[in-house]
C-alpha cells in the first residue's frame, strides 16, 4: 500500500514538473512570437505627437521633426543591438522643400478653418493682402474675343477663383492665358471633395488655396490672406538603416522598407502621418525586434526612408548609392499604409512576381490572416519603385478598409483601428520564413 502510494505520487510529481515545464516554455514561446501591442500603440503615438510636428522639414530645429524621427528610430535599432553600414544608422541626402511658417484665409472677412475649411498648395510663395475675387467668364475656355480682352486686364491686384471644372480645362487654355490667371495676387481653387496635402520641393506660384465650396459665402466680394513661406534649398535629411547578420548566408539580404517621413507643418496646424506611415514604421520596428532575436538564415535589412512624400527621394538616393549590393537583395517588401486591413490587402508589383505573390497568397488562406490579398500591376507609388527598376524583386502591401483619412489632419493615431495589424505581422514572419528557404 505504501508503495503504491510512493508511486501515484512520483507519477503527480512528474506530472506537475511536465505541466510547469510546459507552462515556462509557453511563456518563452509568448515572448518570442506575440504581438506587443502596448509598444506598437505607444510607437505610433509617439511619431504622431506634436513634438514630431508630422515628420517633415524646417529651418528651426523646432521644426525638424523629421530629424527627431530619426533619431527616435535609431534609439530603437541601437536597444534592439541591429547592426549598421558605415559608422552608424543614417544616409544622409538633400533636397529642395517649400515650407509654410503662416498660412491665414478670410473670404468676405470670415475666418477660414486651416485643415478643415482650406490648405495651401505646396508650390506657393509668400504674399499677403485684401483683394477683390474675380470669377473667370466661363466663356474664356472657347471664345477668342472673351480672351483677348481677359489678355488685356489688370488682374495683379486681384484674387481669381477656379471651379472644379475651370481647373480641369485650365490646361487647354493657350499658355498666355494660364500664365495671365497666374500672375493674380492669388488663386481660390474650390473643392467638393476632401482635401488632400501634399509636399513641394519648389516654390514657383503665388498663393493658391484650396478651399472647399462648401465653407464659403455664396455672394463673393474679398479675399484676405497671409503667407510667409520658407523655401529650404538643400536640406539635409537621411534614411535610417540598420540589419541583423544572417546565420547562414549572411552577404545575402531580406529587406522590409517603410517610409518614416510625413508633411509636416503647414502654419498653425500638422499632419500626424499614423496610417501613412507611423503604421508601416512600428510594423518594421516590431520585425526587428523579431528577428533581432531570431536570426533567419538570410540577413535581414531594415531600411526606414526619407523623403518619400517629396517624390520618393530618399529610396531613390539609396539605390543610386547602395550600401551593399543590390544584386545581394533576395527580396524587398515595402510596407505603407499597413493600420487597417478589414478588407484585406493590395500587393503592387504581384503581376511581376508572381511565383512569390502566390506563396504569399497560400499562406494568408492557410493561416487565416487577412480576408483577401489582391494584385495589382507596377506602380511608382511608393519605396519599392526604384528597387524594380534596378532589378530588385520587390513588393510594396498596403491594407486596405477602416478609416479613409489620408494626407490630412484626420489621420491620427486614436482613430487607427490596427484591425489586422497581428494577423498581418503574422503573415509577414510566414513570408520571410518562406523566403528564407529558398
């Protein structure tokens, strides 16, 4: 009897030392594998605080929160232990950038909203003043009289406004025309739709607002406004790279991308960027906290770019000056817009590769991640462009659904629901898993 008691006991013993066991390894396995969410809500929060002043340029080092940016995200490369090219994580490069310090509308002395109501072309230089609105006679578009005789009038002290439909047949006026409606003290551009920002790196026009229809009066008579512009030649910006050696080739590249840079500033206001692209950068940054802990057989390359709203500068300055060779590069996946995903997500180059849009596909269906991944053809949308055309294999995956904010002051990281963000980080280790073995 006590024997067999001895027995049961060792055998509950055993058990519970199994069950234990099981249990720490589960906690290690949850360290490893699962999705901190905290620290990717708390990423996002950070680049889109006003302190970042949405990622973009300025003479004032209050201003440049850009450079803060980066700075930020080589902190975090440096705790991760990633290894760098070079001395340290930055590639510095320059351009051309307008920026705005003032921007004010009134329209018959009432008070436009900037953000809400109105914004500024990016092309805009400084002016300021109270001027009559002149409507263009619609007739100009196809009469030569009404022409000639708009040829002849003094519109420099006056402010000209453009319809949705003028704007669009602007373009087939004669250029004399286009260049006298330009020479205006400024122009209303009106829109029924959402505005929409953007960056310029050149300051060639006098101001041009774009206001929507529905925030203005329906008698016009005066436009009064200010902008002090400042046009930054050859600033100084960078990417930010940084990798984790591979175990078994190690000369030969995995590359995510993600563009870290947003608009800025625009006056009072700034744009936060959190789905485009505070969403794409913590999803990279949570990849290399992966596989800073799990070596691939392949290196991994992690490559933060500036400049990508200005026209794709940044990625286009690194393939025109690689810090290895892009022939090394196995395969680049560019992540932009990566904050939503209830309805899937779009692959931009999957016709030109579709051996590994295909892999990709069969592991979403497989592990349930995303409701759909569809294809599209080339396009010069994103990082990923000008790798393709040097040859590169590479994908840029944007989700799609949720919130529709987009160069605007609405995208903001409260809103961002991040609804398929583990089942797409998920997705990603799955895609790389697989590259790894071929």
């Amino acid at each position: 009897m006590l024997k067999s008691n001895f027995a049961v006991k060792r055998k509950l013993l055993t058990s519970q030392k199994t069950l234990l066991l099981f249990y720490l390894v589960f906690l290690q396995m949850s360290y490893v594998f699962a999705q901190d969410m905290p620290r990717v809500r708390a990423t996002i929060d950070t680049l889109c605080t006003p302190y970042m002043g949405g990622r973009g340029y300025g003479r004032d080092a209050t201003d440049k929160g850009e450079r803060k940016a980066a700075e930020y995200l080589a902190e975090k490369f440096k705790k991760m232990g990633l290894q760098y090219f070079g001395k340290d994580y930055f590639q510095y490069f320059k351009l051309d950038v307008n920026t705005h310090k003032v921007v004010q509308l009134k329209i018959n002395n009432k008070k436009l909203v900037l953000g809400q109501d109105f914004i500024l072309n990016p092309i805009s230089k400084s002016g300021k003043g109270n001027y009559k609105i002149q409507q263009l006679d619609s007739n100009i578009f196809d009469n030569e009289e009404v022409q000639k005789r708009f040829l002849n009038e003094n519109i420099s002290k006056k402010v000209i406004i453009l319809n949705k439909k003028e704007q669009k047949k602007i373009v087939d006026l004669p250029i004399e025309i286009v260049q006298k409606i330009y020479t205006a003290k400024a122009i209303l551009e009106l829109q029924d739709t959402k505005l929409t920002a953007t960056i310029g790196t050149k300051e060639n026009s006098n101001p041009i607002f774009e206001v929507k229809t529905s925030a203005i009066p329906k008698k016009l008579k005066k436009a009064k406004f200010v902008v002090k512009s400042d046009f930054l030649k050859d600033y100084q910006t960078q990417n930010i790279i940084g990798y984790v050696r591979g175990r078994v080739v190690p000369d030969s590249f995995l590359v995510f991308s993600a563009h870290y840079d947003h608009l800025g500033k625009m006056g009072n206001i700034y744009f936060p960027g959190a789905n485009d692209n505070a969403s794409g950068v913590s999803m990279l940054l949570e990849l290399a906290e992966f596989y800073a802990k799990n070596p691939p057989n392949y290196s991994v390359a992690f490559m933060f770019f500036g400049a990508e709203e200005a026209g794709l500068i940044g990625s286009q300055y690194y393939t025109e000056n690689p810090l290895f060779d892009l022939k090394k590069i196995k395969f680049l996946t560019n992540l932009d817009l990566v904050g939503t995903g209830d309805e899937g997500a779009t692959v931009v180059n999957a016709t030109l590769f579709p051996e590994e849009f295909s892999i990709l596909q069969e592991l979403d269906i497989k592990g349930n991640y995303l409701p759909k991944i569809t294809k599209r053809g080339k396009a010069a949308n994103s990082d990923h462009y000008f790798f393709s055309q040097k040859g590169v294999k590479a994908f840029f995956i944007y989700t799609l659904g949720g919130i529709k904010a987009y160069h605007d002051t609405d995208d903001i990281a409260k809103t961002l629901p991040l609804t398929r963000y583990t089942q797409f980080f998920a997705l990603m280790k799955d895609f790389i898993k697989a590259l790894d073995k071929k």
